[in-house]
C-alpha cells in the first residue's frame, strides 16, 4: 500500500509543494531534449535524402568534437579550427558514399544500417586513434553561468544550446526550400528512381547530405562537449536520438525536436521524482521503454501515417 | 478434423457456392477501390475476374484473403460467414494463392519454398524438431513426398534445389503455384499467372492451371488480362471497372456486352 | 577430384535430408571433433584454452542465438547483451540459492528465464520490423544491464553489483570456480556448443526453420500461406534468448567468473551482432565461424605486434580493434553477406572441380 502510494501519488504532492523546483525540473528536462534534439536532426537529414538510418551520427559527434579538439590544442585560432573540422567532415562524408554507400547501394536498408553500425566503429576509432581518447575539455567561450527569471533559475547555456538548434533548423528549412540542391534532395527522397531519371547525381546527393549530417554533428559536439567534455560516451547519449527519432517519425525535423523534447522532460522528471525510488540512473532506460512501448501502440510513430502494404 | 464423409459428399456436390462476398466496399482513404461488390464462386469452377487497370481485381483477392478488411460487406466461405480474419486462419480454411508481383521466399530454395505450403499440414513439436531422428523424419518425409509431386506435376525438377532468386521470371511463377498447390486448398486464387510470360510459358500454365482444377477437383478464381485465356479457360467470368461490377456471367456473354466493350475501349484510349 | 559427391546417389528421401548428405563432409566434421575432444585438450596450453577457446565456444552458442533471430528469422536485435546479463544473473541466482544443483542444469534452467525475457521485449516485433525493431531491443539492453545494477537482490546485495562464481563440482570433478582445470572448462563447453548446434541445425532444418525464413524474406506471403507471425516471431525470440541466456551464463561462470553488469553492456550485443554478420548470417557453421574468428582478432591484436617486436600500446591496440571490427563488418556486408560460411562453400567448389577451373 505504501508502495503504491509513494509510486502513484507520492510524487505528485511533492511536484504541488514545490513547484519552482518542478519547473526547473522541466527547464533542465529541455535542455537535454534539445541537446537529443540537435543529434536527431542529424539522422533526420540522412533519412530524409536517402531512407537510411545512420546509426554512425554519434559517432560523427564524437568525432567532429575531437577533431576540433585537436585543431585547437594545435594552437589554431576558433575560427580556423571550426572551417578545419567542416572540411574534415565534409572529407569524411565523401568517403563514407566512395566506400560505404556506393558499393550498398541496391541492397535493403536494413544491410545499410548494419553497414553504418561498422562505420560507427570505424569513426570512432579513427577518431580515438587520431585524438586520443581522454576525456577532452572543449571551451570555444560560449556563455556560461546562470540568472533568475522570477524564482527560476536558468542557465545561459541553456538559452544558446536552444538557440542553434532553432537556428539549425531554420537554415536546415531554408536550404530545403531555396536552393537548387535542397530541391534535388526533396527529389530523391520522394523517389529515388525518378530522381535519378531526370538526371540527378544521386551519389553527389549523399555526399551533400551526409555533409550536412557533419556540420550538424559539430554543433551538436561543441554543445555536448561543452557541457560535458567530449568523450565516448557521447556515443552513448547520442544513441537516445534513436528513440527521438522513432517517437517523431523519420523523416520530419520538427518531429525531432518535439519529440526530443517530450523525451528529455520526461526522463528528467522521470528520474528525479520517480527514479530515486528505484535506485536512480532510470534515464538510462527510459527513452527506450518509452519507445518500445509506444511503438507497440502505434507503429507509425507520433506524426506518421498509418500505411496499409500492399502485396 | 474434417470427417472423410463430408469430403467426399463436397467434391460430388459441384456447383454449390463455396464463397460468396456479398456488398463488399473497401476504400483506401478517399479512394474506391471496390464499390458494393457481390460475386461468388461455385465448387469445381474456374472464375475469371477481369478489368482494366486499377479496377479493384487484387483489392477483391486481398478482400478474399483476409489481407484487406473491407469496411463493407461479408465473405461466406464454405457456409462460414467473417469479417475480420487474419490472413493465416483464412489459409488455414482452405484458400490459397499467388501474387501478381511473386512473393516467393528469396532466401530459400524451390523445394524449400513449396514445403512451407505444408507448414499449416506439419505437426511435430519444436523439441521432437530440435532432435530431428524420428517422429519428425517421418513428417518431413511424409510430407516431402507430396511436394515431389507437386513438383513433378509442374515440370520443376530440374530446379528443385536451386534458390529461387536465381529462377528466370517464368519458373518463379510456376514455383509460386507450386507453393500454392502444396496447401491443397479448396479455393486457389490466381493473380495474373501469366503476365509477363512468352507465349510457350503461357500455353504450359495453362495446362497447369486446367489440369489443378481437373485432376485434383480444386476451384480456382482467376485474374488474367489476356482475353484468349480467359474465354478458353473460365466458366464464368465478373468484370470489374473502377471498383464497380459491371458485368458478370458466361465468357461469351460477357465479351459480347456493351458496358465491358465501353469500359475496355475508355481504357485504352485514356 | 578429393571432394565429389559424384556417384553418392541418394536412394531415399531419409538419405537425402540427412544433415551432412555427402560422405566427405560427414568425414570432416568427425574429424574435427577428433581434434577438438582428444587433440586440443592435450597439446593445448592452459593460456589458449582460456583466452582463445573457451570465449570462442561460449560466443558460438550466443552467436548461435543471434543467429536464429536476427539471420533465420530477420529479426535484428540489439538486446543480446541484456539477454545474456538475465542467464548471467539466473545462473548466479540459482546456484547461490540452491547450491546442491547440478551446475550443468543451472546453465539450462538460466536459458528459460532469459527466454521468457526474451519474449517479452520481443513483443513489439509483432507490430513493427526492421530498424524500429532494432532500436526497441535497445530497450531490453538498457532496461536490464539497469535492472542488475541497482536491484541489490541479483547480485545478492554486493555493495558494486558484482558477482563471482562459486565453485561447482559435477560427479565429484570441479568444473566453474576456483580451482576447475581449463581443460574440464574447455570440454564441458565444447560439449554444450556440439548440443546445441546439433539441435539447433535441426530446428532450422524443420518446420520451426522454414516458419522463420519465410517470416524473414517476406512476412506478408508468410501470413498468406498460414503461418501465424506471431508464434514464428515470439519462438524465434524464445529460443534465440534461451540460447544468449545460456551463453551468457557460460560467459559469467566459466570465462569471466566474476562479473559487474558493464561486461553485459551494448558492446556485447555489437559484438555478437558482428560475429554472425562475419561468420554469416543464416548458417549454423557462420555462427561458429564469426565467433571464433571475432573472438581471436582482439588476442591476435594485442601478441601479435609483440611478437613481431613492434611497439604498441594497450590504447592503440584496443583503437585499431576497434576500427578493424568495424571495417570487418562494412567489408562483408559489401563483398560477402553471406560471410565466412559462404566463402567456405566457395573453396569447396572449387575442390570439387579441382584440377579445373571450372
Ligand atoms: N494498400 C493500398 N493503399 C492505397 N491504395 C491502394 C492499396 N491497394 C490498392 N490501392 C488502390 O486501389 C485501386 C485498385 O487497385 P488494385 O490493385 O486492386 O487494381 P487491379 O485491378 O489489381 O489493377 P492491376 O490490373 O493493375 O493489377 C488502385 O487505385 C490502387 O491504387
Ligand atoms: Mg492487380
């Protein structure tokens, strides 16, 4: 009985009594929504243009905040180091379609996302071998520190890290819209066939998105690492994207960040009201239970459309 | 269990309904597909429906199967009346089929692919399976044996153990009826057998197809667009045109009617 | 000219759905049991049996449940690490509350609770497929490694959730704890490995196998012709997580001995997950394969460099073998998908038309 009361409503006269602290709770939750949010994205990108799940996007954090790291501790200025680690990603996404993609390219998408599974390795690797694999503190002067609204304490960084991913998408948004290439890319991943019958370089496709895909892991590793250095187990975190993306649905962007976060408020809550009383670190599981159970319910995720297959 | 009894009584009654789909309405978000469509099918015939393209023909087979659930109307097999079934107990009342687009099972080989048309048929349990030796011997040999002549019966042997993606179009279709055969259904439903086929894969299965509901007594429902076919072929035949029947009745009558005529030539001239 | 099968006709059906149906291959695998029963034992040193052979065994029978989800019946899973902590964890369970068990059986009776696991978490496969799949298995990884570390009652209440293996006698000889020779170690696991493979082979080789491959390369058709998905899908989950249940209690008691939950962590699903992509996906010999030979590369990695005298450090081997998996798993995806047990075919049949080309 008591139990079941410390489970079922326990928790609920604690949120009454203090509500500051829930809503700060909440704000906290959100912050590491969008910081799921912004390596979401990410795989969104890749989905979009070519219907593969790129389960290296963690990876690609990882080593796009390590090679940033490294460029710095080279002694070159911010803004040398940032153009730097673009065009090493950018030099990594052209690898990945030469050796990775291109030779995939007829096979089911599942063999793909395999494939990537290996390439999350080898990112890894490579970027651990180059780099080093301590723990490495990243410091590009974002703001730091706190200040009150009201009661409520928020953090700068906090505001920052919401604001690029507002920004991300907006000029992710942007590029779909206005530019020859984001028309190419809405081509292909309405049909691949088609696109390439009027002559769209498929290949020169996947490169721009993965691209793409890079710049957006870099952001998302300044965030990350400047939160919490970068290290492997951003691998980890980024992971929790996965059930993000399956709870937005694929292939939307806002789908993402609505459902990063849903899943970062909720496991933040989640953990301090209920985890505690379950001996903690619940966030490790929760996204993913979440998502499972979800997904039993509805399939098609929290924005997609039940389709009925045909044979 | 079905007594022997009432077996043998069915196959001397020909010509008594085994399915009949009464006002049957499917729609895919706005789209018609079928639009208050009766039809039925008698024991021991060959059924023919015919249509142009995106009329509703495989929506109708799907309907029959269990793999769509119109919103409308009921399907009657063997005096047994549904409305939701899954597609597996439907197969395991007695109705099988093929696919317009073959749906084989790519890994496997032929013989493989026609054994799982006895799945429904094998019995033995998972762990008497795990030891193989004995009571499962006998039921895959059993078993084995009327697929071989099955496969016999279809002129496949030369490619018993080949896997089936290596197959040229022709024969993938002709494995496909074998797996469909090897569930000795009451009702085998044929979508488009010969669609792409040349002309001498198409007299064979042709023969196939009238030798199964000769020699074995099994009542076929046929999708063809080759006309010759069908009047050689069909006792009946139903014509659907977006989604509606607009005809029904025997080959020659149905050639001869003006709708079908209309419905044809509109096609053809879109 | 030595591997034909040439004039071996088959007079029965029996004869012709035999396991091995050609007499050359039932002579090899007879000899590689030879070797492995009454050569290995003996000349091997106790180094070999522990770090190359034992976990080469233990991870076929994981690799051999993986296997029959993710390769016979395309279910891919990432959970197979969380499956292996559950027959972990009840072996270790049991043994400690009923110690007079045999451990033999504990290792069997583990497998059950990881396969009632099993079926659980694999009920969403009955309303989604492919990648959505993959990640809701990441559940029962992160749910269960959770699960053992902070529930202080699997692990009987050590202070860090870690638990070591007791030692165990079967017929008056010590097979797990403290003092068991490698050698009994060795042929207990060795023995586990042929059972299993045995009737596992059978299994896909029967009914239970055609549901499963034909749920696997179109489940859409598989439905049509009367198998009911729900039960090929679910006893693919069953067996596939009791099998990763017993290996992972294999893992624990006769490999690690004493483990924390970080040694079931999603690593290890990758890592199982990589053995059968190696070794060959769909194949009992793949999953023997992919084990042995991802089992080998990180021993390979770290003595071989020594060997040849070339200085390298923990860090930069662990990185390269990190890199090499990865590029592995890429290279057979792209050159040969059916792995290792595919390329071993090939160099049969070129056997076969030996001295010809073709
Ligand atoms: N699963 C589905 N989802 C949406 N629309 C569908 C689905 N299945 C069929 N339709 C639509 O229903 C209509 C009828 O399709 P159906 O496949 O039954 O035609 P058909 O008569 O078999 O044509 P064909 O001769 O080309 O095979 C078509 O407009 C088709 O697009
Ligand atoms: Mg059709």
């Amino acid at each position: 009985m008591q139990v079941l009361f410390d489970f079922l409503i326990g928790p609920f006269f604690q949120i009454f009594e203090a509500p500051i602290f829930f809503v700060e709770v909440v704000i906290g939750g959100m912050a590491a929504g969008i910081m799921y949010a912004l390596v979401a994205i990410g795989f969104a990108v890749i989905f979009k243009a070519s219907g593969i799940v790129n389960f290296a996007q963690g990876a690609m954090v990882l080593f796009a905040g390590l090679t940033l790291v490294g460029f710095l501790q080279m002694g070159a200025p911010l803004w040398l180091a940032l153009i730097a680690t673009v065009v090493v990603m950018v030099a990594l996404a052209y690898a990945v379609e030469r050796v990775v993609l291109g030779p995939l390219v007829n096979q089911p998408l599942i063999v793909l996302f395999m494939a990537t599974i290996g390439l999350s390795f080898v990112i890894e690797g490579f970027g651990e071998l180059a780099w080093g694999s301590d723990v490495h503190r990243l410091d590009v002067g974002l703001p730091r520190g706190s200040f009150f609204v009201g009661d409520i304490m928020i953090d700068r960084f906090h505001l920052v890290a919401a604001g690029s991913a507002g920004a991300l998408v907006v000029a992710i948004v942007l590029f779909m819209q206005y530019t020859k290439f984001g028309r190419a890319l809405r081509a292909v991943a309405d049909d691949h066939q088609a696109a390439l019958s009027v002559g769209i370089p498929l290949r020169m496709i996947w490169v721009i998105t993965w691209s793409i895909a890079g710049v957006i892991a870099l952001v998302a590793g300044v965030m990350w690492g400047t939160q919490a250095g970068i290290q492997f187990s951003l691998v980890l975190i980024a992971f929790k994207a996965l059930p993000v993306l399956i709870l937005g649905g694929f292939n939307s962007i806002t789908g993402a960040i609505v459902a990063g976060l849903i899943i970062g408020v909720g496991e933040t809550v989640f953990e301090v009201y209920w985890g505690q009383m379950m001996g903690g670190a619940t966030e490790n599981w929760f996204a993913y239970v979440v998502a499972m159970i979800f997904l039993f319910f509805r399939p098609q995720g929290l924005f997609g459309e039940r389709i009925i297959e045909r044979v | 269990m079905r007594a022997p009894a009432t077996e043998a009584a069915n196959a001397t009654e020909t010509g008594k309904t085994v399915l009949s789909a009464e006002n049957i309405s499917l729609t895919f978000g706005g789209l018609k597909a079928l639009r208050d469509v009766s039809f039925d099918v008698k024991k021991g015939e060959i059924r023919a429906i015919i249509g142009p393209n995106g009329a509703g023909k495989t929506s109708m087979l799907n309907c029959i199967n269990g793999f769509y659930h119109p919103q409308e109307g009921t399907i009657t097999f063997k005096g047994v009346a549904r409305r939701r079934a899954r597609p597996d107990r439907i197969a395991r009342q007695g109705i099988a089929r093929t696919f317009q687009n073959v749906a084989l099972f790519k890994g496997m080989s032929t013989l493989d692919n026609i054994m799982t048309g006895r799945l429904t048929k094998m019995h033995t349990n998972f762990l008497l399976q795990a030891i193989y030796w004995g009571p499962n011997q006998r039921e895959e040999i059993a078993h084995r044996e009327v697929c071989e002549r099955i496969i016999d019966f279809l002129e496949i042997e030369h490619i018993r153990n080949t896997p089936v993606g290596r197959l040229p179009y022709g024969l993938q279709k002709r494995v496909e009826l074998a797996r469909a055969l090897a569930m000795e259904p009451d009702l085998l439903l044929l979508d488009e057998p010969m669609a792409g086929m040349n002309l001498e894969e198409k007299q064979d299965m042709c023969r196939f197809i009238l030798d199964t509901n000769h020699q074995l007594g099994t009542t076929i429902v046929l999708i063809e667009h080759d006309m010759g076919v069908v009047m050689d072929l069909s006792d009946r035949v139903a014509v659907l045109d977006y989604g509606n029947l607009i005809a029904d009745g025997r080959p020659d009558d149905v050639q001869s009617d003006q709708r079908v005529i209309d419905a044809y030539l509109g096609v053809s001239h879109q | 000219m030595f591997y034909r099968e040439a004039g071996q006709f088959k007079t029965s059906y029996a004869a012709d759905q035999a396991i091995f149906p050609i007499l050359q291959d039932r002579l090899f695998v007879i000899a590689v049991l030879a070797v492995a029963y009454l050569v290995i034992p003996f000349i091997s040193t106790p180094y070999f049996l522990v770090t190359i052979m034992i976990p080469s065994l233990i991870f076929c029978i994981a690799a051999l449940g993986l296997n029959v989800l993710t390769g016979y019946a395309g279910q891919l899973s990432l959970g197979t690490g969380g499956f292996m902590a559950v027959g972990a964890y009840a072996t270790f369970k049991m043994t400690t509350m009923f110690p007079e068990l045999n451990i033999v059986i504990v290792f069997l009776l583990s497998g059950v609770f990881a396969a009632a696991v099993g079926v659980l978490f694999g009920l969403p496969s009955l309303r989604i497929k492919g990648f959505y799949l993959a990640v809701a298995t990441l559940a029962a990884q992160f749910f269960l490694i959770w699960l053992f570390n902070r529930v202080g009652w699997f692990s009987n209440y050590d202070p860090s959730g870690t638990i070591s293996m007791p030692p165990r006698d079967v017929f008056g000889i010590r097979v797990v704890g403290s003092g068991a020779a490698p050698e009994v170690r060795y042929l207990m696991v060795l023995t586990l490995v042929v059972v299993f493979c045995l009737l596992v082979k059978n299994l896909v080789r029967s009914r239970m196998g055609r549901t499963w491959m034909a749920v696997r390369d179109m489940d859409i058709a598989a439905e049509i012709i009367g198998i009911r998905l729900m039960w090929a899908k679910l006893s693919a989950f069953a067996i596939s997580s009791y099998l990763c249940g017993v290996a992972g209690g294999l893992y624990f008691a006769v490999y690690l001995r004493t483990v924390e939950t970080i040694a079931f962590d999603v690593v290890l699903s990758f890592v199982v997950l990589f053995m059968i992509i190696v070794g060959g996906l769909g194949s009992v010999l793949g999953s023997i394969l992919g084990a042995f030979f991802i089992t080998a590369i990180p021993v390979i990695l770290t003595r071989a460099p020594h060997d040849l005298g070339i200085p390298i450090s923990v860090d930069m081997a662990q990185h390269l073998e990190v890199i090499i998996f990865g590029s592995l798993i890429i290279f057979f995806l792209i050159v040969e998908p059916h792995g290792l047990a595919r390329l071993w075919q090939i160099a049969k049949e070129k056997l076969r038309r030996w001295p010809f080309p073709y």
